[in-house]
C-alpha cells in the first residue's frame, strides 16, 4: 500500500510542475523565446501573493485572484518593452536577457523579502484529506493537480477554438505572414506573455501553500518545469503534464528509497527519457 | 593548412594584387605591448604586496574562465549556463587526487583538467540533443546532477565538503626551490606559484584560442555561426568542431577550477558548482566586455573586478545591477564596450578577420554597395 501511496503522491506533485512547465511551454511555443527567469518570476507572485495576504488579510486564493491580472500585466509590460527587442534568428540576446533579468529579480527579492524561507498559510485546508481507495491524498495536492488539468484544459480551449488562439498559432506557424494578415506580432507575444504570467501566478499559490519558499527557489523551479517540457515533448500541453507526472513521481520514488535522491532522481528520470527518446514522449512540435 | 585556402592565398599573391592579411599596423604594436604586460605580471610577487597577488590571481582565473565561455558561446554558440559543472568537478578532481591518492598538486592540475574532458564526452552527448535555447537549461540541469552527485562522496565530505590538508600543499613540487632561490615564505610561495599557474593558464588559453580564430578551424566556425546549413554544405563537419570546442572549454574550465580551489583550499558542492560565481559572474564580463571579441573579455573581467572591489559590500543590490548593466549592454549594445571602442577606433587588437589588401585599384576609386 506504501507503493500506492508514494505513487500517487508523486502524480499529485507532477500537476505542480506541470503548472510550473504550462507557461514556459505557451511562450516558447508562440514565439521560440526560453525565459530563463520563468523561475524567478513564479517564485515573485509567490511574494506576490504572499504580500496581498498579509497586507490585506485575504484568503489565498482570493490573493491569486488578484495577483493574476497583476502578474499579466508585468509579463505584458517586461515581453512588449524589454523581450519583444530581444527576439530576432539571433538566440543569445533572448537568453542572456533573461539570465539577467533572472539575477534581477532574485535579488531583488532578497533585498525586498530577505533570505528567510516563508509560506502561504491556507488554514484548515493544508492539513485537510481525503480517502481515495484506501489511500490518503491530501486536499491541497489534489487541488493543485486539477487546476494543472484545469490551466490545460483551458490554454487548449482557448488555443484551438478562439480568435486569439488562431493569432497565436498563426504567428507562431509564420509571423511575417501573419502580419500581412493584420495580426501585431508584438502586441499577441506581449498577450502571450501575460497569459503565461497568470498560469504563473496560479503554479505560484501552490509553490506558497504547499512548502516553503525563498527569494532563491527560482532556478530549481526553471529546471522542473524544463524537464517536464522536455520529457513530455516539445508542443504537446498533455504532454507536458504527463512529463510533470513522470517527474513528480520519480522524485517521490527516489526520496522514498533515500530522502537526499529525491532531486537527482528526477534529474535521472529526464536523462533516461533524453537518452532514449530524445524528443519527448509525446512530441508535437517539429523542433 | 593544406587547403584550397591556400592555394587560393598563393594564387592571389602571385599575380601581385591582392593580398589577404590578418595583421594590421596596431596588432603589431599591441603584441609587442602585451609580451611586456606579461613579463611584468610575472615579476609581480617580487614587487607587490600578497593581497594583490591574490587579487590578479582572481582576476586571471576569472578572465580565463571567461575567455573559454566566450569561445563557447561567441564564437561556437553554444551558450551554456552549465559551466559550474567543470570548475566543480576540477576542484572536486583536485581535492579527490590531493586527499585520496596522494597526488601532487601540481601534476593533480592537468589531471583535473583532463577529468573535466572526460566529464564533457557525456555531458555533450546528452546536452546536444537539445535545440538551441534548451541547451543552455540542459547543461544547467547536467551541471545540478554534478554537485548531487558530489554531495554524496562522503569521503570529501559529502554535503559540506572538505578542507585541503595543510601539508599537502607546503609539500607542494617547486615551493621549496622558491623559499631556497628566492627566500619566500612558504605562504608567499605559494601564493606566487597559484599566481604564475593562473598566469600561464591564462596566456596559454588566450593564445590558444586566439591561434585556433586564425586557422581554418577558426573560419569554419565564423561560417558555422553566420549559416549551419550553408557551412555544412561547404564541407565544415559543425558537430565535429562543436564538440572540440566543447571539450577544450570543460578541459580549460575544468584545470581554471582545480587552481581556484587549490588557493581557496576549502571545498563544499554548493560553493564549486555556483551558478553566479562560475557561470553567472562569467557570462557579465564577457556580455559587458563584448562577446565574440578576444578583447571584451579583457576589458569586461578589468570593469568587472573595478565593479566588485567599489560595488560588492553592496550585496544584493550589486548583484542586481550587474544584472541589470548586462540587460543593458545585451539591448543597446550587444557587441558590449569593446564593440563601441572598435567601432569608434577601427582597432582590431586580436585581429582574426581575414583583410583583402591592395589590388590594381585603391579602395577609394571603387564604386559599388561595397566600394
């Protein structure tokens, strides 16, 4: 029973990286740009959140709610003045752009918050369970894991069935093209970028309730979601989440043999599937 | 050089008009200069105080570190943020040969380095597999399996590491001949020695690479990085050359790593595979200083060290400014302050264009869009 059980925590955990891997995976789909400080960014609406909470005394979640239209707007803000400049065939200006911005923010955020590691508190609700076929699963994990199903479902929704979808693919596919179609190539990435900033803030709300965080957690977030992208295959947002699982649960089982392997068995897991498949499990994408 | 670029150069040369030269007047003068600034660097220890043998020997160790990932990535475009990986596993190589097997540490450098090499074989086969910007992630990922890995050696002290025995290092080879020829305390001594190493290390890669810019190698590569596919088609083999760069920077990085931690000599995973110290700091200067020139990162690791010594007790903030100026730099002036000098001045002081000269017309009668 101690197998299902460590099995089924893993899946649980796997929605958390695949919230964390959903935004990275919408923006490098849309316009081929790897944020660097996608880590760093959920780390601060964690603050984000964290700060509304304690400032005006709200529930967490409905801190997130507010976080998120503030999340968008400083992803539509940082993709249309500062990313938007960096795009182009050339891929170092992207990249060491956003190593850079990731050393900003994670020390801006020590300056602001200091190092002191904090958590968002959801009262009853973080010790709260339920009994799924003999097997505890805890409220929290759960929940996490169907707004992961949730962010999914709806990015599809909105992808393939919206106006604003069929812009994405279009300039995604070919954005000179699209442009003489009408569409603003750097008004939809800007869009994009909000909207990855808001799949952020909600993977932010359950880095802050479920443990502990601090200004320097980012990078290790930006490797998670990076395995579960790469895992999973590039362009496929169920692929991305099944790659979140397969991670989640190989951390599990590897801190289940021995609690200091936890990381580097998720790390091992996401070598095996480079090596053996090494373009995901559930590739979409051509590149 | 056996190549059609050869005989494409004696063609040219025999008909007496034109000339290809990668020379120019000042990078005549400029090396004539540099030889000096070398051989006064290694009188230093006579000269100056030990505080400042230590502070040219993070500077040399620093810019070494630089130049190799400005190879990488500038020249070779392969921008790895991983290259904690072989300063880690160097200084780890050298703890491990030093404390378990008794080895010198003088010879334990190289081997370090070598190890390092041996590292990047694997880590190359799986990093390559990634498309461009993942890579970068890659090599962070393969980098953090490293210091997991290394945190478990409980023979070098697993998480919090170890210290380098005192008498290993004061038995060090040449550090007697130093204290018999020049009366040096063992401390001083060395001090001087870590310090001509860093020295020599960094001339070594400097010219090295340098050397490799002029060869055909070095041409290859400007092609591979100008069009992959175009180059390929020409016959450059761009995985082939890839991969030689990629094992000559972890060789470099990786001995650049057993030299810093030989000085420090107090080791612990966290602190050998640091992302800002190793890689962050690394990819500033050489952003700052302007990558894909052999010059900016002389000129960033300089701007550098002015920032850290002024700026440092700042902490945070200074961290994040230097963030911030990279930003700045990456935006408004990619090619980094050596670009805005040479573009000023036309100075070339590594040149490794290849420069078309004279000819039956002088440049200024020609007409055309490249007249």
């Amino acid at each position: 029973m101690s197998w299902l059980d460590t099995l089924l925590q893993g899946v649980l955990l796997g929605g958390l990286y695949a919230l964390f891997a959903a935004g990275l995976s919408l923006v490098f789909g849309i316009m081929r740009l790897v944020n660097l400080a996608h880590g760093d960014l959920i780390v601060l609406a964690a603050f984000l959140i964290l700060l509304i909470v304690s400032t005006l005394g709200l529930d967490p979640f409905v801190a997130a709610v507010i976080a998120a239209p503030l999340m968008f707007g400083l992803g539509w803000l940082l993709q249309y003045h500062l990313l938007n400049r960096t795009l182009g065939k050339d891929i170092l200006p992207p990249l060491l752009v956003t190593f850079g911005l990731s050393i900003v923010i994670q020390n801006g955020l020590l300056e602001t918050f200091t190092a002191d590691s904090k958590r968002v508190s959801t009262g009853a609700l973080e010790t709260a369970s339920i009994q799924l076929a003999g097997i505890n699963a805890g409220l929290m994990p759960l929940l996490t894991f169907a707004s992961a199903v949730a962010v999914i479902v709806a990015l599809n929704q909105l992808i393939y069935r919206t106006a604003l979808g069929r812009a994405f693919r279009a300039t995604s596919d070919d954005v000179v093209t699209a442009r003489l179609m009408g569409i603003r190539p750097n008004s939809i990435f800007a869009i994009a970028t909000g909207l990855a900033m808001m799949i952020v803030t909600v993977a932010a709300l359950y880095l802050g309730t479920r443990a502990n965080f601090d200004p320097t957690s980012g990078p290790s977030r930006l490797i998670y979601a990076f395995e579960a992208v790469i895992i999973g295959g590039l362009g496929s947002l169920w692929g991305t989440l099944a790659g979140g699982v397969i991670l989640g649960v190989a951390q599990t089982v590897g801190a289940s043999i021995n609690p200091e392997w936890q990381i580097l068995s998720g790390h091992i897991a996401f070598l095996l599937v480079l090596l053996l498949r090494p373009r995901g499990l559930f590739p979409r994408a051509v590149d | 050089m056996t190549t059609g670029f050869n005989t494409m150069t004696d063609d040219i040369n025999a008909k007496g008009a034109w000339r290809i030269e990668t020379r120019t007047k000042l990078s005549g003068l400029f090396s004539i200069a540099a030889i000096a600034v070398v051989v006064l660097m290694a009188a230093a220890p006579f000269a100056v105080s030990r505080g400042v043998v230590q502070d040219l020997f993070f500077i040399l160790t620093m810019l070494t570190l630089a130049q190799s990932w400005n190879l990488l990535a500038g020249y070779a475009g392969l921008i790895s943020v991983g290259q904690q990986l072989f300063v880690g596993c160097g200084a780890y190589a050298l703890f491990g040969l030093v404390i378990l097997a008794g080895v010198d540490p003088l010879i334990a450098i190289p081997l370090a380095g070598l190890l390092a090499a041996l590292v990047a074989i694997p880590t190359a086969f799986f990093s390559f597999r990634l498309y461009g910007p993942y890579f970068a992630i890659g090599t962070w990922v393969i980098a953090e399996v490293g210091r997991l890995l290394l945190a478990q050696w409980k023979a070098l002290g697993g998480g919090t590491g170890t210290s380098l025995p005192r008498d290993a290092t004061r038995d060090m080879l040449g550090l007697s001949a130093l204290g018999d020829w020049f009366g040096m305390r063992p401390a001083a001594a060395a001090d001087a020695l870590a310090y001509w190493l860093a020295l020599a290390l960094a001339v070594a890669t400097i010219t090295l690479i340098y050397k490799l810019l002029r060869s055909k190698h070095g041409l290859g590569l400007a092609a591979v990085r100008d069009n992959e596919t175009a180059a390929r088609a020409l016959g450059v083999d761009a995985l082939r050359l890839k991969s030689a760069i990629y094992l000559l920077t972890a060789f470099v990085t990786g001995m650049v790593g057993a030299l810093i931690y030989l000085q420090k000599a107090r080791i612990s995973p966290d602190a050998a595979f640091s992302l800002t110290d190793w890689t962050a700091y690394v990819v500033f200067i050489v952003v700052i200083g302007g990558i894909g020139t052999i010059e900016g990162p002389l000129l960033g690791v300089l701007v550098f060290f002015a920032l850290q010594n002024a700026f440092s007790s700042y902490g945070s903030w200074y961290l994040l400014a230097l963030g911030a100026l990279a930003i700045v730099t990456m935006l408004f002036a990619p090619q980094g302050l050596w670009g805005l000098i040479s573009r000023r001045t036309g100075w070339e002081l590594f040149p490794v264009r290849r420069l078309l000269k004279g000819g039956p017309a002088s440049f200024d009668t020609m007409g055309g869009p490249n007249g």
